[in-house]
C-alpha cells in the first residue's frame, strides 16, 4: 500500500507571514516539523509542498525533498491535493508545516488507522483542559458521533450549554490521512464551501460535498504556531525539554 506524507508551507500567512522559516532555538520551524516526521516516517516518503522560493531554499538546505505547488491552492490540503497528483499513491499523510512539536507516537497511530482504513479520511483530535483554550478562536474545536465521524468543525467554543458553560470539549490536531479519490474530489471545487469560508477550516469542505471524516484520539503534545504568541509557547517548551536532559 502506497502512501506520501505531505507538509504543506506556505509565506504569506495572514496571522504570521514567513512562519515556516521562522527560527525556533536555532532551527527553521519547517526544518523542526519534518523531523519530528522523520522519528514515525522514512524520509523518502515525506514531502515538503510549498509555493515560496525562500521555503524551498531552506528545505534544499537541509537536504528535504520539496514540491513546487500553485500560489492559488485556497488551503493547505489543496496543496497536498496538487502533490497527489504528480504523486501517486493510496492516501495522503498530511502534518501542517507549522507543528514543529508534531507528536510521532501520534503519526504512528495515524500511520496504522490510515492501513487499515485506506478509503477513509482520518483526523486526530484531543480534549480541551482549559477555558483559554476553549474559547480561543485559533483553536479549531470538533465534536463527533459515537463512532468517531466528525459531525462539525468550528472555531466557536462548540459544544457548550446554552448558558455557554464550558463542560467538556475537544480540539483538532492538524495531522490527516486522506485517500487519493477524496484529494481530488476536494480539489475539484474551486471556491471555499459556504460554511469553509465562514469558519476557515478546511474538513468543514469534506463535510459539505457528502465525505466523511474518521477521528481518533491523539496526545495534547501539539501545539500549531498561528501566531507569535504560539511561538513563544514551543520555544518554552523546547527550552524547558533541555533542561531535563
């Protein structure tokens, strides 16, 4: 069963421009994420896609295999859509560039749900623990059915009392899996769906063309850099880590 793991890195990120380049004690962000990749994945299946001459310059540096991609694709997962299809393969492992504290144990877990369910769309998430993080609009929230498909994606503090309590909820982790069929599918529509648009998250795509998305539990080890306040969070994180050692 074939398969590629695909980082997509673009520049001009509208909350943080030049984020995948961003130095993080001493190493570029995109640098970092791949290699936490690196620990769960063979090399020669990861795939940096982007549509920046300078992201590309520093992945050549670090001797990482990079795809030129459109400056058109509207999301990330438009751009691993354009990956597949000048690589061919079963399904798509998807890290966002901007996790460079992807958990490996967690792509591990992905990496065996992806072959044993090829044909389906796999998302991680797991639970929310603070209310700081429940409301935060840069945290992608999700609720799901009692056999794991995804119901709704939001940005919003979903689910809550109509009191608006925070009880118990869940986040996305930015990792997926997604066949081959269900990227070009995604792909073939070339305006953001209604609700995408809206709320800025692309499964909410997947929902609104009739796929559905598998999510399974993951760690809380990741953290996406949305903004510089982010940043600050990974590089403590990696400092203290150090420490210990």
């Amino acid at each position: 069963m074939k398969y590629y793991l695909v980082i997509p890195a673009r520049y001009k990120s509208k909350r943080f421009p030049g984020k995948p380049i961003v130095n993080i004690c001493g190493i570029p962000m995109i640098v970092r994420t791949y290699n936490q990749c690196c620990k769960a994945i063979p090399k020669s299946k990861i795939l940096v896609a982007t549509d920046d001459e300078r992201i590309k310059k520093v992945c050549e540096k670090n001797k990482i295999k990079v795809v030129m991609t459109s400056k058109k694709c509207l999301t990330g997962t438009d751009r691993v859509a354009e990956v597949a299809k000048k690589f061919k393969a079963d399904f798509y492992l998807n890290v966002q560039g901007d996790e460079p504290l992807c958990n490996p144990a967690d792509l591990v877990k992905l990496l065996k749900f992806a072959k044993k369910y090829p044909k389906e769309i796999i998302n991680g998430y797991t639970e929310i623990k603070s209310m700081k993080h429940f409301k935060s609009g840069n945290i992608p929230k999700v609720v799901f059915r009692k056999d794991g498909r995804l119901l709704y994606q939001s940005r919003a503090p979903i689910p809550t009392t109509k009191n608006q309590k925070f009880v118990k909820a869940w986040r996305q982790v930015c990792i997926y899996s997604m066949p081959y069929k269900s990227l070009i599918a995604f792909k073939s529509i070339k305006k953001k769906t209604p609700i995408e648009k809206i709320e800025d998250c692309e499964l909410l795509r997947f929902l609104e063309i009739g796929h559905d998305v598998k999510m399974i539990r993951m760690s809380d080890k990741s953290i996406a850099v949305d903004t510089k306040k982010n940043l600050y969070e990974v590089v403590r994180k990696i400092k203290n880590k150090s420490k210990k050692f």
